[in-house]
C-alpha cells in the first residue's frame, strides 16, 4: 500500500506503509523521514539543491553503502526465466515453479538489493507495462526501508524498435511505441525528430519506472563493417553531434510544471551517452564484445574526430541540463592513443582517457559508468559473447582491476552485483593512500552517483499508478508519431524509370524466403524455417497478391544486409590457422585478397582468407525472382545493419528501398504511394569489398562508392523522392565534397 501526502506548493510524496518511513512537518512542508531519525536531514529536504542534497548524504553513508551504490547491476528480466542468461529463483525454485506473481522480486534481486546495497538496476524484457510497474513499486518499497531509503534509479539499453509484422491504425497501442532503430533516425537527417523521439520515450521510461537510459550510442561508425553499426548515428561527425545533443536533451529535459529545477523533473531520464572515446574504429571491423574484437585501432591518425559527438554534442546540449548525466566507455584497448603513460588498456582502464582527458581536459562532471563485465575473467575463447571482457589488464586479480578503475575516474561497474571487490579495491586503496584519500575518492563517486537520482524526483516519490502507466506506455498518440517518423526513415537508393509508387490495383509476386539455422548472440541455436518475410495478409490490403510470378505486374522481394560472422572462428584454427577471417559486406564468398599482411594491433592478419555469408540464398532469392518474373519489375526492400555491397544485384532489379528496422506497414505505404519516401544515406555504400578492405578504420567518408546503372551514386546524404535525387537543405547542410 502507497501513502501519499500534497504538498501545496512541492512535490507530492510517496511512500510504502510497509517501509517505516514516517512524514515530518516543517514551516507547513511535509517530507519524508528516510532515514527514520525522527530529524529533517538536509538530503530529506526537497527545497536543497540536487547536489547539495548529494553531498550531505554520501557524508553520511558507510563505505560498504556506497560501494552498492557504485555497482550496476547484470541484466534482469520481469520476471525472471527459469533458465538460461536471466534465469533467478523464486523461493528457491525457478519461476514457472514458484507460484510467484510476474511483478515479485526474484531471490536474487531481494539479496542484492538489501546485502550488497545495489540500485542501479538493469531491465531487459518485460512482460508487460502493468508487470513493470508493479515490479517497480515493490523494488522501491524494499530499498525505501533499508538504510537512508535509497531509491532505486532503474534503467534499460534502447527498447522503441519497431515489430515489423504489426499494424498500426489511428487507435494503436502497444507495449511500447515503435520507432526506427538509431540508424534510422541519423537517415531521417532531421534532429527534431530525435529530441520528439527522446521526450517521448522519456515519458514512457519514466511510467515504466526508469530514470536512466543506457543511451544513446554515438560511436563515429567510421569501419562500415562493426556489427555495432546500426545502434548509431551513422560515419559523419557533423550529423552524429547534432542528433546526439538532440537525444539527449529529449530524454533529460523536463518542462513547465514537471520541472523541479535546472531542466530536471519528473518527465527526466538521465541519458549514459556511450562508447568514451568512441567504438567504431576496431581493427578489421571486430567488436570488443568478443576477445577477437578487443583492439580499436587508429591508422588515419583521426582519434579527435570521435570524440566530437561527445563534446560538441552530448555535452553542449541546447536545453537547461547541460550535459549528459553519465557516459560509458566501450571494451576496446584504443591502440596506442595513451601520450602520458602509453598504457594499452581497455578504456575504462585508461587513467589518461577518463581522468586527463574526459573529466579534466574536457569537464565532465556526471557519472562515468563501464562497460558490462569488464572485471570479469575472460575464458580465452575468442567467439564468446557471454565472457569477461578484461582487455588488457587479464593478468590482475578482480579486485584489482577494481582498484585499477577506481584510480582511472570510474564510479561505476556495469554488470556488477557483488560489493565485495569494490570493499577490497577500497582497502588497496586505504593501504596505498590512506583511509582519508579513499574516503574522498568514494564520497566523489557517490555524490555523482546521488545527484542523478535526487535529480529525477525519486527520493520524493519513486511509485507509479498501475493504471496511469497503462494509458501511458504505447498510447495512439505515441505510436502515431513514432509510425510518421518510420515512414520518414526509409532510404528509396533506385527507381528506375519512375516505378514506384506502385498502383492500388497492381498485382504483386512476394517470393518466400529461405531463413538458415544459426545462433543468437547469446549462442542458442534458431533452427531454419522458410516463410514469408512480410505479413502477408498486409500486403494484401494494398496489392492484388498472386504466388504465381507470370501473373504478377511487378515482384517484391524482401532480404536483409550480408551476415558473415564476428572475424573469428576456431575451425580456422584447426586447419592451422589464427582463427582470424574477414568480416564481409558482400553476399558472395570472398577473399580477402588486400588485407593487410601484418595486422595493427596482435598476430591478427587474414590476408588471402576466405568467408562466406550465412544469408547469401538471399541474393539467390534475388536472382532467381528475377528470372521468374521474365523481365518485369523487381522491387527489393533491403534491411540493413550496415553499410552493403549492392553491385551483386543492384543492376537486376528495377526499385531498392533500404530501411533500418521499420514495421512492413511503412514499407508498403511508401510502396504505394500513400507516403513519399525522403530520408538520406547516413553513410556510404561502397562499390565493392576491395574498397571496404582498404579503407581505414578510423576514418569517415573514405570509401568508393556504388555507382548504380542510372549513374547515381550511393554516397553519404544520397536518396531519392518520387522527383529523383533529394537536393533539400538537409544535403545542403550535411553533404559535403569527398576526396577519392
């Protein structure tokens, strides 16, 4: 049960009868007795100041409390599966087992909420947004009773990506509005579309009971083959920083009576911009989840050029916050990039990253958070996604690579649910620097830490109405905009001979598609299926649909970008091999013919290696609709992940529309002309694998690109209306002259 007191000119307070928080009455103002001294402590008093507030209670928290404050928790799904990755117990037994109710806390979230003091926590799936509040309110009724009443700052990885196969109509609700992934919104070329999109998932985090994003992700995708690519903004600097400072200031700018102070409020949700100094440039295109992906690698001598999303953009925000309240340093050792001790560690081990160069040389005061895993052990398996991630420091001891974050800046360890390194990276510090340096050191975190949550309103009132979050979450009029920014984010690359849109009483071939077994990021397998790759029954309220392509006017085919694997596979190794290979673009097998013979950073090199894509039947799907429709038309909608070699097909069929995660619907308006297509190209597509491999990681806007049968060029900033090539003030801004 939730009591609630008004204050006539503050906030109204919540509070748990079950927590032993009592009310204490000053001057006419009610406040919330949290650390149930019978005394208005100034942290109690919501007329002080966020940072003030933070300060007076890190003053007067135990070490062993702050230490769970400095932990972020491991992933946690709502509820809890009965095994695998997210699995937890229920009593001791396993969920479906337990007889628990969806929203109850799980075993292992009431021990590291209450033992080890935690309230970062982690959410990944939910099951619904009634389940998610519920759950909510019994977190904060736990922590509200323990200690000085901490709240708890939940928070989520990006969750507005779009169910293809469901339709929207003017009454849509859902879970969640859907929206295009980040990449999607870079093509949109449009920042009002992105501080829409961030004010509007900011109200549908908050009446889900999260106040922190782990986002957004503006890494420079400058190696078009990073399999991180989709979650950014795109290669180009300029756009990256723009749609960054607009992100940001959606998701933490709260206005006109659901401001507290300084921009913050109750409509606020601290963005963790990520990844410092920046992700995109591993070496061959590799990611640093997989051992095989640990070193970025900087060949053009362009490390500066990465950081300015984060210094012009996320932190020079237009709106009165200021600055992103948290930023997360990605896994990579950034090779050779450390001037003052020429240390080759991951980032957030990297003193002269963090300290010199984030916190002083560029004034960052909010919260500095790692990566997942980072202190964990790594197995040395070199393809496993579900490891510890300790580059560069593998040879010390999980306290000390604590200790060793604690001394680089870092208030926070991601993925962490245990307190105990952090009280013994404390007592090496003690040992070192005396137990007044450490205290310091820890009060320092703890305040950042602090500030983010007193920021939001959470110490004054952490409950949601069940039913308020219902009418909140996936409402008509959030799913609306999200569905109008979809239609805007799709790419038209080819119309030749002004095809498209097609007519309402056009007769369309959709050829099934062919889906190969394969693993999931965490290594369960998918077993092969061939299906539609569109809702049917869809298209069939806007075309005349046949399964026989000599009756069709025109084809649709539907596939996806080229996947060919992390770089790494230990069959490699058994031939003799370092297990190394290339990362493709193209869905033909290829030889990497132009690798470099020594790689930048390790005995990396795969020159004169072979790989195949594991989706290359989609090219066949292609080729052979092609053929069967004997001439006649053949639109592809392509969804892409990354950048891609067209040139396999491209001058086979007659239309190409690209998307980055949209539902079918928005394809199919664009299709037939209910919509006009007018997004742009946030980065290159290149020619052929030969310019891919030669680029340089590290650098933008570098590459060959594909030049179609018509003579257009697939360059950054490139799209097309149903008027031809888009010369609007958007290309005009962004576009710019590139040396070949």
């Amino acid at each position: 049960m939730i009591n609630y007191v008004k204050n006539e000119n503050g906030p109204t307070l919540g509070y748990s009868q079950t927590s032993g928080v009592t009310i204490i009455e000053e001057d006419g103002l009610f406040f919330k007795d949290l650390d149930k001294d019978g005394q208005l402590s100034k942290y109690e008093d919501w007329r002080v100041s966020p940072k003030e507030r933070a300060k007076d209670l890190a003053s007067k928290m135990t070490i062993e409390q702050i230490a769970g404050l400095m932990l972020y928790s491991a992933h946690q799904s709502v509820p809890a599966a009965d095994r695998g990755f997210f699995a937890s117990t229920f009593g001791g037994k396993a969920f479906s087992e337990s007889g628990a109710k969806s929203w109850e806390l799980s075993d292992q979230q009431i021990e590291f909420l209450t033992k080890d003091h935690l309230r970062h926590v982690l959410l990944t799936s939910v099951q619904s947004p009634e389940v998610a509040a519920k759950w909510n309110n019994e977190v904060q009724a736990l922590v509200e009773g323990v200690g000085f009443g901490i709240p708890a700052n939940n928070s989520s990885d990006p969750r507005h990506s779009s169910d293809s196969s469901k339709e929207f109509n003017e009454g849509a609700g859902g879970h969640i509005s859907m929206w295009p992934e980040t990449l999607g919104l870079a093509a949109t070329f449009n920042p009002c579309h992105v501080r829409q999109f961030g004010e509007i998932a900011a109200k549908e985090y908050r009446a889900l009971g999260l106040t922190t994003a782990l986002s957004p992700q503006i890494d420079i995708a400058t190696d078009p083959r990073w399999f991180r690519f989709n979650g950014t903004f795109g290669e180009d600097s300029q756009l990256s920083t723009d749609m960054a400072r607009a992100y940001v200031d959606g998701f933490q700018e709260s206005v006109a009576d659901r401001e507290i102070a300084d921009g913050w409020g109750y409509d606020s949700v601290n963005a963790m911009v990520k990844h410092w100094p920046g992700g995109g440039s591993g070496e061959s295109g590799r990611d640093a989840h997989y051992g095989a992906g640990m070193y970025a690698v900087y060949p053009g001598n362009n490390f500066d050029e990465h950081l300015i999303a984060f210094t012009e953009g996320a932190f020079k925000l237009e709106g009165k916050t200021g600055m992103a309240s948290a930023v997360m340093p990605y896994y990579t050792i950034s090779v050779d990039q450390d001037p003052k001790n020429g240390e080759n560690v991951g980032n957030s081990y990297n003193k002269y990253l963090i300290q010199d160069l984030l916190l002083n040389k560029y004034g960052y005061d909010g919260v500095v958070c790692t990566d997942w895993n980072i202190t964990h052990n790594f197995s040395g398996k070199m393809d496993l996604f579900i490891d510890g991630k300790p580059w560069g420091v593998e040879n010390l001891t999980v306290e000390e690579r604590h200790y060793k974050l604690l001394m680089a800046g870092v208030d926070q360890f991601g993925g962490n649910n245990e307190s105990a390194p952090i009280l013994a990276a404390y007592q090496m510090g003690v040992e070192e620097h005396g137990e007044a340096f450490m205290r310091t050191r820890m009060e320092q975190s703890a305040v950042r830490l602090l500030t983010n949550i007193f920021r939001t309103g959470l110490f004054e009132n952490p409950y949601l109405d069940v039913e308020e979050t219902i009418q909140t979450v996936g409402n008509s009029e959030f799913m609306e905009k999200g569905y109008h920014v979809q239609l805007q984010s799709v790419v038209m690359l080819k119309n030749s001979n002004q095809l498209l849109p097609l007519s309402k009483q056009a007769t369309v071939y959709v050829p099934k598609r062919y889906y190969p077994s394969k693993k999931d990021w965490f290594g369960n397998r998918i077993p092969d299926r061939t299906d539609y790759p569109v809702n049917i029954e869809l298209v069939k309220k806007y075309f005349n649909v046949t399964d026989n392509p000599t009756e069709a006017d025109a084809a649709l085919v539907f596939i996806s970008g080229p996947e060919s694997g992390i770089g790494f596979s230990y069959e490699d190794v058994e031939s003799g091999g370092n297990g190394f290979l290339p990362i493709s673009l193209q869905y033909r097998s290829y030889t990497a013919e132009l690798a470099r013979e020594k790689s930048l950073a390790g005995d990396r090199s795969y020159k004169g290696k072979n790989v195949k894509t594991h989706n290359e039947c989609d090219l066949d799907l292609v080729l052979e609709t092609k053929k069967a429709m004997n001439g006649k038309p053949v639109i592809v909608s392509l969804l892409l992940s990354n950048p891609t070699v067209v040139n396999e097909f491209e001058k086979e069929v007659d239309g190409i529309l690209v998307n980055f995660g949209v539902q079918d619907q928005a394809i199919l308006d664009l299709i037939s002309g209910l919509a006009e297509p007018s997004a742009l190209l946030p980065f290159q597509m290149p020619a052929n694998m030969e310019t891919v491999e030669t680029q340089l990681e590290d650098v933008a806007h570098d590459m060959e690109c594909h030049v179609d049968s018509v003579g257009n060029v697939y360059d950054f900033a490139f799209g097309l209306d149903w008027n031809g090539v888009i010369k609007d003030d958007r290309v005009k801004k962004y576009a710019r002259l590139l040396v070949k």
